[in-house]
C-alpha cells in the first residue's frame, strides 16, 4: 500500500503557509499498516475502491481560532432532530449535531430527516476555503460535535439517496484529533466474504480528508470511542446534495 506515498521533508514555512498556498498540492506522510501517520501537507489513501486524500488545510493557529469560533457561533439540533430512530425506538445520538445548507435542502438518515440552517459567515468561509483547496463545490454541511472520546459515530456508509453519488464529501477536523476507520462492506462481522484491512486514518485539527466516489459504495467509516481522547472535537463533513436542478425534474 506504500507505493503510492511520497515522503516529503516537513518545514516551518510549509506550516505556516498550508492556509495561504491552498491550491498547491504535494505529497507526505507515510501509510503504515493500513494508518495514515504523520501526513504533512497532502496524503493520497488507496485500497480496493477506496480513494482519499488527506490534507492539512488549516495551520494549527488558523484551526484554533476556527474551532473557537464555531463554539461560539455554532447552536447544535436538541429535540427529536438530536435523535435517531433503530429498530423503531428513537435514540439520542452520542453527539452533538446541527446542518446548514442552500435553502430548502435536508438530508434523510437513520430514519431522520435534518433541515439545513443557512449559510453563516464563519461556514462560507470554511466552505470557499475547501473548494479553493479542492475545486469542489458543496451545497450541505453536517456537523458534528463530540465532547470527548466519549461521543463516536458508528460505522455507515453515506450513500443515502439524497447525495450526489459521485461527489466527494469534504470532512474538515477542528480540535482533539481522533482515529476514523474504514471498513470493507465484504469485510465486516462474523459473516464476512474477505479479508480485506480496515483502513485508520488520524484525523488531526485543521485537516481535511477528502472521500472520493466510489469509496461511499463499498467501504463503511466510523469514529470509534477513544478513552484517551480528553478534548472537543468538530467536524464538519461538507456535501453535494441532490437538488431538483440536478436531478434534472
Ligand atoms: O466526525 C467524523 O469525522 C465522522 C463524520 C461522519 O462520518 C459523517 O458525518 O458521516
């Protein structure tokens, strides 16, 4: 799985200019038994249909004062939209969560559908930023807030139908850096077909791992609860979602 990675030599100039030079791309970092360790500035992820680019957007400073400001600004879903609904009984999602959108967009998952808010400052420009850096553009952000180690998001796929299938969902970290981890649909539980390795990718603030078609098909992802993980955590997974105009109806 090495052979894609290019090492590259880490510089205090590079730190410091992630967030300016944000339309230049290189390679760094190495992949080590299946986990994305030290990446630099640009990391690209591959296994059997699954394709992933990592890189660090936001200098620690610029990631800092992101997340401050977003715990100042954000106000998170309470209710039955902070709920799930499994196996016909509606559970409390072990984190926070709020969306913000174009108008009129929502997104339907796990029995619930959660409306987009609208655009703020702080995620337009959060949003501008990441489609400088990836040419992509997004029309829906989830978010989610997890207040320790404790909070997780359990395995799924996100190719519900409301997405665009073969647009990349753009997942920014801001705060305590956690491990996401990739399974193989084939490669899951006690009935697995494959032996396929999980994939482990460090998620650190500031970064941006970008999730490419056909990944959302076969692999599954989670963010697994981490006793040692003592701080808060926000991610932001920015998305196309389908529109009327899309659809072309
Ligand atoms: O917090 C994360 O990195 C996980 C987000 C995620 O899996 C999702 O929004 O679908």
């Amino acid at each position: 799985m090495d052979n894609f990675v290019h090492k590259r030599k880490r510089s205090t100039e590079d730190q410091e200019s992630i967030g300016k030079k944000r339309n230049s791309m290189s390679s760094g970092g190495t992949l080590e038994n299946g986990t994305a360790k030290n990446p630099t500035r640009s990391l690209n992820i591959k296994a059997e249909n699954l394709d992933l680019e990592y890189h660090i957007l936001f200098s620690k400073r610029e990631a800092d004062d992101l997340f401050q400001r977003c715990e100042k600004e954000l106000i998170y879903n309470t209710g039955q939209l902070a709920q799930v609904k499994i196996f016909g009984k509606w559970l409390d999602i072990p984190r926070k969560q709020v969306a913000h959108g174009d108008e009129g967009l929502a997104y339907t998952f796990s029995n619930n559908t959660i409306p987009a808010k609208p655009w703020t400052p702080l995620l337009l420009e959060i949003k501008d930023a990441i489609t400088h850096l990836t040419g992509h553009t997004f029309n829906f952000v989830l978010i989610n807030r997890y207040k320790d180690g404790r909070d997780y998001m359990g395995e799924h796929k996100d190719d519900e139908k409301d997405l665009d299938p073969y647009a990349p969902i753009a997942s920014l970290s801001l705060g305590q850096q956690r491990d996401f981890v990739f399974k193989h649909g084939e490669s899951r539980g006690k009935g697995a077909k494959r032996k396929i390795d999980p994939v482990k990718v460090e998620l650190a603030s500031g970064s941006l791992l970008l999730m490419k078609y056909p990944t959302n098909r076969y692999w599954y992802h989670c963010l697994p609860v981490r006793r040692n993980a003592p701080n808060v955590r926000i991610n932001m997974t920015f998305r196309q979602m389908l529109t009327s105009e899309i659809k072309g109806s």
